[in-house]
C-alpha cells in the first residue's frame, strides 16, 4: 500500500497541527536564518547563549525541549526551533538595521558609503549621543536619518550630521 507521513503545520518553529501527506517524503528545515546559522556552531548544549547579528540582533539561550516563557512586559521573547531538533528562547533588537537604512538613503542620495570607511569615520567622530533602538519609531520610518536627529533632539543631546557620527 501506500507509504503515510504526517506533516506538521509550523509558526515560528511551533507544531500547531498534522495533516496526512500519503506518499511524500517530508523534509524540515530551519525555520529563520537565525535558527539556521545554529547549523554551524552545533551541537548545542542546553544553556548554550548566541548572537545573532545582522539586520536584527538576536540573542539566543538553546533549550533541549520546547520552553515557552511566561509572558514578558514587553513581549518581546520568541522561541524559534533551531538546528539538531533544539529549541530556542530569543531576545530581539534592531541590530543593524538603523545603518542599513542609513546607508540605504546616503547610497540613494549619491554619496557612496562602505562599512569599513564608516568604522573609520565613527572611531573619529566626537559625538556621544545615544539612542534606544527598540523605540519603535526606528521600525520603518521615512528616513531614519532624520528620526534618529529628532531623537537625540528630544533628548537634548549633539545631533549627528555626518555618516560617521550616525553610525557611532
């Protein structure tokens, strides 16, 4: 007769419910590229911690079974099923995402930007100001340019002009 698999329906790295897939050999990935990057640092101890960083920063705790925390002020855990059959408990942030769409509109305006000139540029500059990336007024703005100035305005503190001092 025919071979069943039971495939699993899954949001963010959670089995909500099976189907019957009659004759299909079923393949499950990783579910984020947060999760997939745990590929390359595995096996994984349970208690193990990892950054991930790119355009968001995820920091993660590695579970050996599915540990859904209680609910958080701020919402702002996530469990993602991750490499080995693991689990993950994860805390969120902006990452690199502020610079990218810095570099995004200076690009867009004609001024050619490279990481490593931006490094350089940030070592120099003088300006202190400090931002809460979480804000979310960060999360899709216009120009992110002009909301981190009106941010370091509100808060009274040096509003950056140059790349450099955005990236800073």
């Amino acid at each position: 007769g025919r071979r069943r698999h039971t495939s699993y329906i899954s949001v963010s790295g959670v089995q909500t419910c099976a189907l019957p897939i009659f004759g299909v050999p079923v393949v499950v990935s990783s579910s984020h590229d947060t999760s997939a990057t745990t590929a390359a640092i595995s096996p994984m101890k349970k208690g193990t911690l990892f950054l991930s960083l790119g355009t968001w920063s995820m920091l993660g705790c590695c579970t050996e079974n599915l540990f859904i925390p209680e609910r958080t002020a701020d919402n702002s855990l996530s469990i993602l099923g991750l490499a080995q059959h693991k689990w993950g408990v994860f805390k969120g942030d902006m990452g690199l995402w502020l610079i990218h769409e810095c570099c995004r509109l200076w690009e867009k305006y004609g001024e050619k930007v490279t990481y490593e000139w931006l490094v350089e540029e940030s070592r120099a500059a003088s300006i202190v100001s400090v931002i809460d990336t979480s804000d979310p007024r960060f999360f899709a703005p216009r120009d992110m340019r002009i909301e981190i100035a009106r941010a370091c305005k509100e808060n009274g503190q040096e509003i950056p002009k140059k790349p450099g001092e955005f990236a800073k």
